[in-house]
C-alpha cells in the first residue's frame, strides 16, 4: 500500500510511532510525512504532514492506521499540487 501511494504521488512516504500515554493507558502517537524523492531532509520541508494518536482516533489494526495516514497526506499533496497550478490573481 505504502509503495503504491508512492509510486502514485511520486514521493517518499517515512512513517515514525512513538510510544504516547493518553489517560494513563499506553498508546501510539505515528507521525506520517510525504517527501520529494530525492529530498535532502535536513533541509527540505515534507510535501505533506499528519500525526494521529490512535486511541483518539479509535483505529483498530495497523492497516487501517495507515490507510488513515495516506488518505490525509494525499489530501494535503492534491491541495499543494491545486495551489500552485491555480492561475495568480492580479
């Protein structure tokens, strides 16, 4: 799935969990980040970025976590992609 999305978006997907405590109950903070492929990323910011804790999102296994992520990161990329192809206003 993740190679699909980038082979789609031409980009590189980095996918970080952290171990989180939300209500005194272990938990899951994952950060997703889309980046140009050849993107040094020391320097360059991500194309797209989204974090989810997964109890407050309910997700139940690891591929619908994922599946949550890629559908916010090609949110964000169709945005970016709209807003610099949308003509310039005088």
């Amino acid at each position: 799935m993740l190679a699909a999305f980038e082979d789609q978006n031409r980009c590189r997907i980095e996918v970080t969990f952290s171990r989180w405590t939300t209500a005194e109950q272990p938990d899951l903070s994952v950060v997703a980040k889309a980046w140009e492929r050849d993107a040094d990323r020391r320097v360059a910011k991500p194309l797209g970025f989204t974090n989810v804790i997964w109890r407050a999102e309910r997700l139940k296994t690891l591929e619908g976590l994922i599946t949550f992520l890629l559908y916010q990161l090609d949110f964000q990329l169709a945005e970016n992609e709209f807003a610099t192809k949308a003509p310039k206003r005088a």
